[in-house]
C-alpha cells in the first residue's frame, strides 16, 4: 500500500528533527545539546519532539530497530546453499568494502563514534542495542531452522556471531578514534575478519545452511 499524504508528512518531519538533532550533537557534543535547542532549531514544540521521539538517545539513534534487525535481515536473505555464518561473513565485508554506514565504515564516521564515546547515556543504549540484535539474530536462527524452544543452540550460535562482529567493530572504532582513516584500517581489518570468521567455520560453518527449494532444483535441471 503506497504511503498517503499524511503518513509521509510525519516521516519527513521525524527524519528533519533527527537530523537537525544529530548534527547539533555532532557540532557539540550529545550531552552538551538540549532536546528544547533541538525543538528550536527544527521549529517545532517540545512536544512535538518528544511526540516522535520518546527519549534524547532516540533522536540519534532513529534507525535503532533496523541495526537490531540486521543479522536476521541477512540470514532470513541469505542464498541457497549460504550458511548463516557465510551469508553475515559476507555481508560484514560487503559494508567494509563499499564503506557502508551499517557498521560504521562511512566517511565521517570517526566523528560520530569520537560524540558516543563521550556520552555515558549512548554508550549505554550501544549494550542495548546489542544485547537486542543477539537476541533478534537467535531469534532469525531458531525460525529458520524450526528449532524447538528450548534448544539453545540458536541463541548459542548468535551470540558467537555477534560477539565477533562486535569485535571487529570495536577494533574499527578504537583505530579509527586514534586518527586512522577507514581506507588505511581497511585491508587489516578484512584481514582480521576473514580470521575470527574462519575460527568460527569449524564450529557452525554449516548452520543454518539454506536448501534449495524444489522449485528451485526443478529449474536448475530444466
């Protein structure tokens, strides 16, 4: 169903106020900026604000639920015969090589990561988010396969992609935090993935493999 007048309206006053928002934050500081200078600064209410955004914190982070969402998106796309493991291995290195923002390899992205290091409150909602995304991706891991509800080897499997994709992410950041550019961290950081991925393969290299569909073997004999 295509998006009406008024739906529209509201998503691209939501996606201003974050935007003015987050680039206040970025020129100040997060804990230096106000959430009534942000009304000002978008022309809107404080209620208006907190109408599209409940907390402070949910200014900056207005794609929250779609970074949680990410590992399962990938494994609920992954392709036939792809692995979990496989299928976010290679979309880990994907973002890494197009400099995508899903894992914070963008140009400017120091400066954002130098504002959530300052912040108690951000670094804060960070273990949330985290803590939301391993659970989504167990989640993704026990559908896919038809797990019963108390096997835990979903949530087991999670957490070790998750943990290592949160490594690599904090090595990203401590580097790039010291001065580094993405470009001159990049061919050690694939490096370094292709290494905590291969440690995993032996493991649950074959998790979550997806068979291909009889549609799919019928047309391939075709």
């Amino acid at each position: 169903m295509s998006e009406g007048l008024r739906e529209r309206k509201k998503r691209e006053t939501r996606e201003r106020i974050s935007d003015i928002a987050t680039g206040l934050f970025l020129m100040r500081g997060f804990d230096n900026v106000t959430v009534a200078e942000v009304a000002r600064a978008a022309d809107v209410s404080v209620n208006t604000v907190f109408n599209y955004f409940p907390t402070k914190e949910d200014l900056l982070f207005d794609r929250q639920e779609e970074v949680e969402s990410l590992p399962g998106k990938v494994v609920r796309e992954r392709k036939p015969g792809e692995s979990a493991l496989e299928a976010l291995r290679r979309d880990f290195l994907d973002a890494l090589d197009t400099r995508h923002h899903r894992y914070g390899f963008h140009e400017g992205s120091d400066t954002f990561h130098r504002m959530l290091s300052a912040s108690p409150s951000l670094n804060a909602r960070l273990r949330e988010m985290d803590e939301a995304r391993e659970q989504s991706l167990a989640g993704t891991l026990a559908d896919e396969i038809d797990a019963d509800p108390d096997d835990l080897a979903p949530a087991f499997v999670a957490a070790q992609i998750c943990a290592v994709l949160r490594r690599l992410t904090s090595y990203a950041v401590q580097r790039m935090l010291a001065g580094e550019a993405v470009d001159a961290i990049a061919p050690d950081l694939r490096h370094r993935a292709h290494q905590a991925f291969d440690l995993l393969e032996s493991g649950i290299g074959d998790y979550g493999v997806r068979r291909e569909s009889a549609s799919q073997v019928t047309g391939s004999g075709n």
